[in-house]
C-alpha cells in the first residue's frame, strides 16, 4: 500500500465518521493565517485551533506572493476573514535558498 492509499483509506473513514453534517465555510475567528509549508509545523496545535476556525495558506518560507494575496482577498472579500496572522518559524529551509540559485540548479538539472 502506497502513502496515498493509506491516506485515502483515511478519508474514507473520516468521512464515515464525520457524518452529513455542513460546516460554514466561513472560518469562526474571521482568521487567515500564512505560514510555511515546512511538515514539522502543526499549526491547530501550535495555536489550540480547531477545524472550521481560520484559513491555513502555506508555501515555501511562508511568502506574500501573488496567489496568497489573492487567496487573502478572497479570504476577506468573500470569506468573512478579518484578521491575518503571518507565521514564520526557526530552522526554515528557504533561509538556505536562494530564488536565482534554485532557479540555475533547475536549469543545471534538466539541461536547459
């Protein structure tokens, strides 16, 4: 069984359990939060939220780019958000990347 087999028999059961149940789509906090994508991050449990109580936008270093302002103007314009909160974290890989040299590794990579 591969990872995505194991988390899609996961969501099967979840949403066995979850019953029929809507919730708002609206987060309760009117809460948007930007962090990083870094997979050691739990960010409900770093900051005791539950589901339902804020939008998570997560990218590599945890960076305003275009599409999370958009993701943030949707958030307040259409969502009810009123709130951003802007996490970064200790240990964070982007501070070892460079944007130029990622971008010449790729290049070096794929021969281009």
């Amino acid at each position: 069984m591969t990872s995505i087999d194991e988390l899609l028999a996961n969501n099967r059961a979840y949403a066995e359990s979850s019953g029929t149940g809507h919730r708002d789509v609206h987060p309760s906090r009117r809460l948007a939060i930007v962090t990083c994508m870094d997979s050691r991050i739990d960010v409900f449990a770093a900051l005791g939220l539950e589901g339902g109580e804020a939008h998570i936008l997560r990218n590599a270093g945890g960076v305003i780019t275009d599409d999370v302002i958009r993701s943030l103007a949707i958030s307040q314009r259409k969502l009810g958000t009123r709130e951003v909160m802007l996490i970064h974290h200790t240990d964070c890989g982007m501070q070892k990347v460079t944007d130029d040299g990622f971008r010449a590794e790729l290049q070096e990579a794929t021969g281009m």
